[in-house]
C-alpha cells in the first residue's frame, strides 16, 4: 500500500523554486516572513514587518529577472556573502527561480578565502551585505575576471567607485528586474518551469576544519527532497512560528528555508546572535533551531543567576535541575517501552513543584509557547539535554552533513530520545560499516565536490553510498547515536581507542564556566585538556569570589579558578575509564572563537589549529607537570 510519505517524497516537483511557485499560489495572503526593522534613532525597540507569500514572490521574480538582465544563465553560480536576513532568502530565491545556483559566503569569511571561493566557484554575480563585505571582492577584483557584477544589501554601501556599473543596490536590481518582466512576463516562470532535478542548485564550501574548503555540489533535487521529507516527518505545522537566526551560509539553516516553503508557517527572520535571548519573548516562536553552543550558553547562564541568587536559591536549582534529569530518563524511557511518558507518583509530585519554582520562568525566557527545538551541527551534552527536556523544553537533535543537505536523521517528536540524533527522514537509506562509520544513501546525497572527482570518490561510492567520517550505532528500531568523528579518535600510547568528543561533552555538563574543551592524548600515555572559559560565567563567579575588576585574563590565570577548575576535572574523572582520565589541564588565555580561527562559522571546533596554536601548552603538560 502506498502512504501518503511515500506519496508526498515520490511526487515531489524539481526544484524549491517550483515548490515556492505552488506556495504562493496556494496561500498569497498568508504571513510568509517577519522580520525586524530597527528604529530610525538607533535606540528604543525594533520594530517588526511582514511579508505574505504573495509580496515575496513579487520581490523574488524581479531579482530573478534582474539577474537574468545582468546575463547570468542557468546553473551559473551567484555569491551570497552576508548575514542571515529576509534579503538572503529573497535573493536565494531569485538566483533558484532564475535557474542559476548559489554559492553561500559567510559573512565572516576573510577576503582571502572569500576570493577563494568566488573563483573556485566561477560565480558570476556575488549578493554583497555592506560595504565591508563589497570590500573584499574590490581588493581581489583583478583576480576575479568572472565576478561580473557586486550587488549590495545596503543601499548607502552600494558605491560604485569604478564607475563602471560593477557595483549596484539590492533596490536598483529589482528596478532592473521589474524593468525586464515588462518586456519578458513569462520569463521567471519560464525559467523556473525549465528547471531539471539535477540541475545545480547550490554550491556550499565546507567550513573546513583543515585546509581550503570544498564545494559541495547539491541538486535541486536534493532540496525539494530536504523539503518535503521534513514535511513528511510532522515536526512543523502550518501554524507554527519558527525563529531562524542560524547562519544561512551553513547547509542547517539552508534546510528550514527549504523546509518552511513546504510546510507554509511563519518565518521570523533575524541574525543577530545577540539579539537571541532579547527577541525570543518578543518573537514567541513555537518551533526554533540551533547549534549546541547556544543550549550550553543559555545552561551556564543559568546556572550563574541561580547562584547569584545566593546559596538558598541556587540550592533549589541544583535540586531542580536533578529532579529533571530524572524525569526526563523516566518519562522518555516510559514511552520507549509503554508509548506513553510517564513517571513514579513520587517524581511527578517533586517535578511539579520544581515546575512552579524553576521550569516555567525557563519556559518563559524561551517566549512561553515553545514545543521544539532541533539542534544540529554537533553533539549536545546529554546532560544538558536532559535537564532542558525535563524543564518542558524539547531538544530534538538531528544530524547531517553539508554533504547530505543537512537533515539525514532527526527525532520524532514526543518520543524523542535524548543522547540520540533520532530516525532516519523517509527516503533516506542508513547503513553502518565493519569500521563503525556511519554510510548514507538517498536523494539528499551531494552530486560530488566541486572540481575534485578525486576527492568525491574517496567518500562517495559509484552505487551512491556516502562515507560519512561519523562512528554510529544504529538501534534495532532505528534510532542512530554518533560517537565520534572517525579521524577524531586518538590511540593513547598504551593503546587505547579514545573518543574526545565524550569526555568533552562530559566536562560542559558538569561545568557551567567551560566555553570549550579540546582534549588531546594521541600517542601519549595519557590524556589532557585545553579549557577555555566562558567570560560572562567565570566574570560572575569572581565577583561572588574576591576577583571582581580584575580583567578576564587575570582571573583565568588566577590560582582561585585553576583550583575550581581542578575540582570539575576530578568530577569528570569519577566518571570515566581509567585510560580516559584528564590528567593534566591548562586554562587558555582567551575563549576560542570564530575570528580567531578557532571555531567554525558553525561553531565546531578546529582541533588542528587549536592544537598548533597553543603546542607550548600541550608540550608543557607532558614535560613533567605537576598534575591536577
């Protein structure tokens, strides 16, 4: 018998352009998106505006045929470098509704591999946000005899030094676009009924944690596929509101939009990270997405105030916080079982009162209407995973890759079981191989890298099976656990097989000050760990703890925090195997970050060259330390 899944998947159209093309169609006058509109002053609260359906469709066909004016043809590469915004999506879905492909720059990128990606790429046109962003294509403009056009978000950043047309405004390619379909009404439709499965739709470099990123060659049908296998799971309704922030450069937040075209709910579009926890009672979202970091930022946020509060309070939340640890095992391990969430009488009278003391002002924070969250990107500590679960705030981890178009495995709703990144979407094939890695194969998998058939055959099979690089277990009834990154695993010099990503993950869940934890041991006799601090948390902690005024790097290199420090290690160990003991640690003088080049534009760490950058540390740590 054929379901209705299989019915949504197996008719699925082309392209997301032609799914947005039916969206507007069948729901114009519907909220499609929101976002903010700061005040004219610079002070007082942002406003908000929408746009139904029907008034983007009107903005996403003149960038379509804007572009077309500009000369760019189907499968030609448009660059978008600038921040998640409506303006994003709009032009990403001109470039698609033009029959071309983007290629995604984050806004953060430097010039260098900004330029990198551009050529590599072979990008026509590049969506430019501001000036600084117009900046880096200027400098390298000799190096880029492709790069046509620059068009700029922000109408006071569209100079046109050169004087030669190079540069334009967002505002003047739509004039230019509407100027086109006066002449050409059938254009964008044309275009966009013109459109194969096959065809390029996307062109993402992996952040990469080594080396020049790769370009991730993804289809149109690789999207329309994301599209409607995210409907077909259910998470998402009509009525939902989603709050995206996530960067849109990254493959995760690439696939909500997808995704919401299907489905039809609301968009609210806005991302500045520092606007998060001041939009979300605002913005009240039902359904929001986001990386791990942001859950352990919130925890330690927290956990800070709750001590703050003083001893009695912060006694409560300690109590609170274990009674939904609990709660969250039993009730999840009762649906497992029974399909049905409960707890002993006993747990649900002490989570009651926990929920009245602690939990709803949590819920609260969140915009009180909270049913979701998926969190993707990497791994989330399940200890904190639980303790949001049994506060009422649902964390559904996924997993994917960019390779994969970002959603392979989500868990399903109310039986969603934390540590897990869930169920396999429909249509996607798991399997696990003799080593451990984790294989896929499905519509979603990537067409090959970009201009490396040598390494598109090192992980994509000539049958379709992609080697993922992930370690997995997959449970009888389908729900997969990723242990580690398969070149993430160290071999200690006694021989042991280490996975750092578990003692990590155990550390920020017992330690609300840690940011980020790399644990190295590769070859040695024993394992140690880089610790940076989260500034806000460790700065709280030495007011209460005759530190305050000091400057962060002053109270990191305290012997005050190196002692608390010392305590959280000794917690960890407790918990561990022998052979995975953290014997030795050092504190970093700083947090890790993007700009560095510590982090990811994702927020995954780059071991190599955090490793690099701080050798002296780790070679002190073994040259005969004292230990912690």
């Amino acid at each position: 018998m054929v379901t209705d899944t299989q019915m949504l998947l197996e008719n699925r159209p082309p392209s997301v352009a032609t799914l947005f093309l039916e969206r507007v169609a069948a729901t114009p006058d519907a909220e499609a998106y929101r976002y903010p509109v700061p005040p004219e002053s610079g002070t007082g609260p942002d406003g908000w505006q929408s746009l139904t359906w029907a008034e983007a469709a009107t903005r996403v066909h003149a960038i379509a045929a804007g572009l077309m004016d500009l000369g760019v043809r189907p499968e030609e590469r448009v660059a978008l470098a600038a921040g998640t915004s409506v303006d994003w999506i709009l032009a990403d879905l001109g470039v698609l509704c033009a029959g071309a492909a983007t290629t995604t720059v984050y806004p953060t990128t430097n010039a260098d591999e900004t330029a990198f990606i551009l050529a590599d790429s072979g990008s026509r046109v590049l969506f430019a946000e501001d000036a600084r962003q117009l900046a880096k294509a200027r400098e390298r403009r000799a190096e880029l005899p492709e790069l046509a056009h620059v068009v700029v978000f922000e109408p006071a950043d569209a100079t046109d030094a050169d004087g030669d047309g190079w540069v334009l405004s967002l505002a003047d390619l739509e004039k230019r676009g509407a100027a086109y379909l006066e002449q050409h009404p059938d254009a964008v439709t044309g275009a966009v009924a013109a459109l194969t499965k096959d065809q390029l739709a996307t062109l993402i470099y992996t952040s990469g944690t080594t080396g020049r990123p790769k370009g991730v060659r993804l289809p149109h049908d690789a999207w329309s596929y994301m599209a409607r296998a995210i409907q077909a799971v259910g998470l998402l309704d009509e009525n939902d509101v989603q709050y995206l922030w996530l960067p849109l450069a990254h493959v995760f937040g690439k696939v909500l939009t997808a995704g919401h075209i299907s489905v039809g709910h609301v968009t609210v579009v806005d991302g500045r990270v520092d606007k998060i926890v001041e939009n979300l009672p605002v913005v009240r979202p039902t359904y929001m997405a986001a990386v791990p970091r942001i859950f352990e930022k919130v925890y330690n946020g927290v956990v800070a105030k709750a001590r703050a509060g003083g001893a009695a309070k912060y006694k409560i939340f300690q109590w609170a916080a274990e009674v939904a640890r609990e709660y969250a095992k039993a009730t999840q391990s009762s649906m497992r079982l029974t399909g049905v969430p409960t707890a002993p009488l006993r747990l649900r009278t002490q989570h009651a009162l926990a929920d009245k003391l602690v939990y709803g002002k949590l819920r609260e924070a969140f915009g009180g209407r909270l049913r979701a969250c998926v969190s993707g990107s990497a791994a989330l500590p399940p200890q904190i995973g639980y303790f949001f679960a049994g506060a009422g705030i649902h964390i559904l981890e996924g997993y994917g890759l960019t390779e994969s178009s970002a959603a392979s495995f989500v868990n399903p709703g109310e039986a969603y079981r934390t540590g897990t990144v869930g169920k396999a979407l429909p249509g996607l094939e798991v399997r696990i191989a003799e080593d451990g890695e984790v294989m896929l194969r499905g519509p979603g998998i990537m067409q090959g890298y970009h201009g490396l058939p040598e390494k598109t055959a090192e992980v994509l099979e000539p049958d379709g099976w992609f080697h993922t690089g992930d370690i997995g277990e997959l449970s009888p009834d389908g729900f997969l656990k990723i242990t580690d990154r398969k070149k993430d695993l160290i071999k200690t010099s006694g021989g042991k097989y280490i996975s750092p990503v578990e003692i990590e993950g155990q550390f920020k869940a017992v330690c609300p000050y840690v940011s980020n934890v790399l644990v190295v041991g590769g070859g040695r006799n024993f394992c140690s760990a880089l610790l940076a601090l989260d500034e806000p948390a460790i700065l709280a902690w030495a007011e209460e703890n005759g530190l305050g005024g000091r400057p962060y790097p002053e109270v990191v290199a305290s012997p005050e925090v190196r002692s608390l420090m010392a305590d959280y290690v000794r917690s960890v160990n407790d918990s561990v195997q022998r052979w995975q003991e953290i014997r030795q640690f050092r504190i970093l003088p700083r947090d890790l970050d993007i700009e560095h080049g510590d982090l990811t534009p994702s927020m995954k760490l780059k071991r190599p060259v955090v490793e690099r950058e701080f050798a002296p540390l780790i070679e002190e740590m073994y040259a005969g330390a004292v230990e912690a």
